[in-house]
C-alpha cells in the first residue's frame, strides 16, 4: 500500500520518472508485488551470508549452512526471481 501510494503520487506529477523500488527484507523479497508497474525498477540487495553476517570463513559454515558458491548462486536466483520471471 505505501509503494502504491508513493508511485501514485510521482505518477501525477511526472508520468516518465523511472522509480526504484525495494523489496521487503533488505530487499531481498518481492512477492508483495503482483505484475511489475511501467518504468519502475525493482532492486535486489543480495548480501551473501559468509563474511557479512557472522565474519566466518568462506567457503564454510554460517548460522548452521554450508555457504560456497553454489550456496550464494542459488540464493541470487531465488532472490532474483521476481525479476527473472517478469523481465
């Protein structure tokens, strides 16, 4: 409701801004949107797990996972698939 209102209220004034919009969670979920808005951008924060959470070694063992870079790939996807399904 927020991103709605907000979009409707640039969208009166400028119907050509290209507006950013985040996901939930540090930007990283975006199932609260349904069909992507015209010339918006939705942008996705991936911070990978090792190194930025909990300081450990990578490859290896971060709140009970085993991150590499297999482990990171499918996050980026699953993260990412908003974006990918609706292009």
């Amino acid at each position: 409701p927020f991103y709605d209102r907000v979009c409707a209220s640039i969208r009166s004034i400028d119907p050509d801004h290209v507006i950013f919009l985040d996901g939930n969670r540090h930007g990283t979920a975006f199932d609260m949107f349904s069909e992507p808005a015209e010339n918006t951008v939705y942008t996705l924060h991936d911070y990978a797990l090792a190194g930025f959470a909990d300081s450990g070694r990578y490859p290896g063992m971060s709140r009970g996972e085993y991150v590499d870079r297999d482990f990171i790939l499918r996050k980026f996807l699953e993260r990412a698939e908003y974006m990918r399904r609706t292009q």
